[in-house]
C-alpha cells in the first residue's frame, strides 16, 4: 500500500471536511464556561484550538510525545491565556487517565486505534468522550471497550473526507 506524503493530503481532501469534523466534536463534547477537558491526541492541535476557542475560560490538558508538538502549544496556550498544558505523554501508553476532574475527553488516535486507551478512559470517571477514527474496524473495537465500561455510544457520524477513496473518518460520542 502506497503511503501519500502529508503535503499531498490537502489537495486530495473533500473541501470542508475539517469544519464538519470541528463541528462534531464541540457539538458532542459541549464545551461550557471554564470547563476542563482532555485533548489525549494533540497533533497540530486543531482539536484543542477548537475547544479553546468554544466557550468562555475553558481549559485543555493536551497529550503529545512529540517534540515539534511543543511551539504550537506554546502559542496555542499565549493565544488563550495559558489555558492549555502540553504534557509530553504517549496516548498510545496511555494506562490511566490523570487525576483531573475532565468535563470531556477526545481522542483521535492512528489507524490502529486506542485499544488500551479506551479501556483507561472507561476506568476514569470521565462522564462524556468524543472519539474520531479513521478506521471504523478499530473504532467498533475502541467503541466495544468503552461500552462495556459503562458508556453508551449515543451517536455516530461518518465523513467522506477523501476523494476517490473509500476511507472514512467517523465521529462517535459516548455517556455514561
């Protein structure tokens, strides 16, 4: 299988795809007025920007291990007074979820999923997750786990992002 260079991505993407998926994910997750909620995969952070910029005085943890992570962060956290902690953490070895009392945690791991994460956020009191998947076999297993956690899965939501290609990102929310 023929990997596509990340800079090629852009011109094969649905136009408007990223917004639908920002869409989901603050309508799912409902950032209130200084809530606390847990981006576990940072990435370029757009997800966490999004929430940032939802609702008055909310606050990010953000998990990212790698190392180019940590000047968008930075900016991220001076754009929004300091309310977003970049901590250098492996989602992908992620066993238990930090102390904090998270209004929401959202996770969008690799193709492979978050096998182990998902049974860490099901052990956590955290009352409501979005999670985005570009594989909707590793997303039903993903989904199985936090169900049997005590989650339900209360919506779902398929986006054709790709052009000629029959992938797909699904945007799922889960209550307890």
């Amino acid at each position: 299988m023929r990997t596509v260079p990340a800079d090629a991505l852009a011109a094969i993407m649905t136009p408007g795809h990223q917004p639908v998926l920002l869409h989901e994910v603050l309508e799912f997750l409902s950032p209130k007025a200084n809530g606390r909620y847990l981006d576990a995969t940072f990435g370029g952070g757009g997800h966490t920007r999004a929430l940032l910029a939802s609702a008055s005085g909310v606050s990010v943890t953000a998990f990212d291990r790698d190392p180019a992570a940590a000047p968008r962060a930075a900016e991220l956290a001076a754009e929004f007074g300091g309310r977003l902690e970049l901590v250098n953490h492996d989602f992908g070895r992620l066993v238990e979820l930090p102390a904090a009392d998270f209004d929401g945690v959202l996770f969008d791991p690799p193709r492979a999923g978050a096998a182990e994460q998902a049974a860490a956020i099901a052990a956590s009191t955290v009352q409501k997750v979005v999670g985005v998947s570009c594989n909707p076999a590793t997303f039903a297993r993903d989904a199985s786990l936090l169900i049997a956690g005590g989650f339900r899965l209360v919506h779902v939501r398929p986006v054709d992002q790709f052009l000629w290609s029959p992938h797909i990102e699904l945007v799922g929310v889960f209550e307890r």
